[in-house]
C-alpha cells in the first residue's frame, strides 16, 4: 500500500471519524496479548499521532482517532501539587512557551510548577500556529478524551525516581475515571516504564493491570522480568529477530507470552523490517505511514 504523506490537517480532514479497528478481532486482546499466529503489528500513536499534532496533548488524541488509530501512548508527571499530567520532558522548555511565561523560574522542571501554571502554557505553537492555545493535559482530561474516542491507552510512568508514589496516583486517578474496570483492564489499558521498579509496583498494586517494560533487558534476564511484565518494548535500534524470538518465546506476568512493542518507528521501510522481525506492535510518530506499510 502507498504511504500517506499528508499533513495533519489535510489526514484530520479526510479521514475524521474512521473507525478501522487495527486489532484484528480473532486477536485475544486479554492482558495485552496476542494469539501465535503471525499478524500485522499493532500500530500505537506515539505521544498520540505525534507527526501531525503537537505531542502528548488532546489535539495529538484526536490526530490519531482522526487516522482510525486505536492504540494511543502517552507520558505522565506530577505536578508541585499532586496533579497528573502528560508530558515527556521532565522540563518545559521544548514543548511549551514557559520561558516566555514563567521567565524567573529556571530550570523549568515539571515538578516545581503547579497544575494551574501549566495550564497558562501554550503547549501548540512550537508544533505549528494552527495549535496555538494547545494546553498541557491533565491525565484526566487525556483519559476522558481517549474515552470519548473509543481508544486505548499505553501509559508511560515518565521518569518515576523524580515522583515518588505516583504509581500510587496512577491508580487512583485510573480508578476514579473507570479505567480500572474488566473492560479497560482487559482490553484497553498497559502501564509501561523503564523504571522496572516501577512496574513492579504496579503489579502489586494491581495484578490484574497488563505492564510492560521499557528497554532491552539481556536475554539471559528475561525470566525475571517476565515475573512482573508483560511485554518488553525495547528501541528499534537494539533487536533483531533472535532477540524478539527469545522474548516471545517465553509467559509473562498474566500466563501469556511476553509480548514485544518497538519503538520509535518512523518510515515505511523501518515499519516493514520491525514487522518482518516478527513484533507484535510498533510505536510511531505517523502511525499511518507504519499501518499503510504493514498491512
């Protein structure tokens, strides 16, 4: 299939409101896994469709559902004052005008701010003048948004070191907004970290919630992670098919195989070699370039 090499707006414009599954229905969605016979990958919006709309925020969200992407990822920090929020940087400076708005207040960390500062922050214009205004997302406001949109969330615990007991926050604000019930739990929700503490205290604090593991664990590891983990989602860069084969080779944390989700895959011929090392999904900035080059 040809590669879409539309911009944001012309895909919003075009295929708004699509519906197109990427999980084949025949394809056991429980704790994250799939069946053994060899499918396209699941195609996940990094950061939502991160190509065509400013990171991490609700335009990104509606980017993606616009494309019919079903699998969205996302970032998530504390503020000063305990609130959630989606952001990659543990700064501002990249993604946001705060130099402009809070000039005083260097380094700019995420943390030192609270969630009515951030809210002041332009958090578009970087991307393009068409997403001035953008606002940083409360993890709330993002899960309200994927609700609305019928998606599914692959939650990264962004730096966790920095926050400590947000695992613990993660939770509750997942359990206010209803996503911690038997549907999402099943089939529309992975926490993920590369902070393997991290995901462990998920686990605990609840089983049933699918994780994964951010990075390349040496395969002589791997039992061990998969103790606590689902799925280990290494960089494109670091694998091969023998290391994909030796994760999926062995039952992750739910009794299932451990499932492998590459990251960050950008072009048509970077998807086709990640699909044709055997990967269950590929984490992309232009997630239809990746699904138009696999399917």
């Amino acid at each position: 299939m040809s590669v879409r090499t539309a911009t944001a707006a012309a895909a919003a414009a075009a295929l708004f409101g699509s519906g197109a599954l990427l999980l084949p229905a025949d394809r056991p969605e429980a704790t994250g896994q799939v069946s053994d016979h060899r499918a396209d990958p699941v195609v996940v919006a990094h950061r939502g469709a991160s190509g065509h709309a400013p990171e991490n925020t609700l335009a990104a969200v509606d980017a993606a559902e616009a494309l019919g992407v079903d699998w969205v990822e996302n970032d998530v920090q504390r503020t000063r004052d305990g609130v959630l929020v989606v952001l990659h940087d543990t700064d501002l400076k990249r993604t946001t005008d705060v130099e402009q708005v809070f000039p005083d207040r260097a380094p700019w960390a995420v943390k030192d701010f609270t969630a009515a500062e951030l809210a002041k922050l332009d958090a578009g214009s970087w991307f393009g003048a068409q997403f001035a205004g953008t606002r940083v997302p409360t993890l709330t406001q993002f899960l309200h948004r994927l609700e609305r949109n019928r998606q599914k969330l692959l939650l990264e615990i962004k730096s966790p070191a920095t926050y400590p007991g947000i695992e613990r926050d993660i939770i509750r604000t997942l359990g206010r907004t209803g996503w911690l019930d038997r549907s999402h739990v099943r089939n529309r929700l992975v926490v993920q970290s590369f902070g393997a503490d991290s995901v462990k205290r998920i686990h605990s604090l609840r089983p049933d919630v699918t994780t994964g593991f951010l990075g390349t664990p040496a395969v002589a590891d791997l039992p061990s992670y998969a103790a606590f983990t689902d799925q280990i989602n290494p960089s494109y860069a670091t694998i091969d098919a023998d290391y994909v084969a030796a994760v999926q080779r062995l039952k992750g944390a739910h009794g299932k195989r451990l499932r492998v989700n590459t990251w960050t895959v950008n072009t048509a011929a970077d998807a086709v070699r990640a699909r044709d090392l055997g990967v269950d999904g590929i984490i992309t900035n232009f997630p239809d370039v990746v699904r138009d080059a696999t399917s």
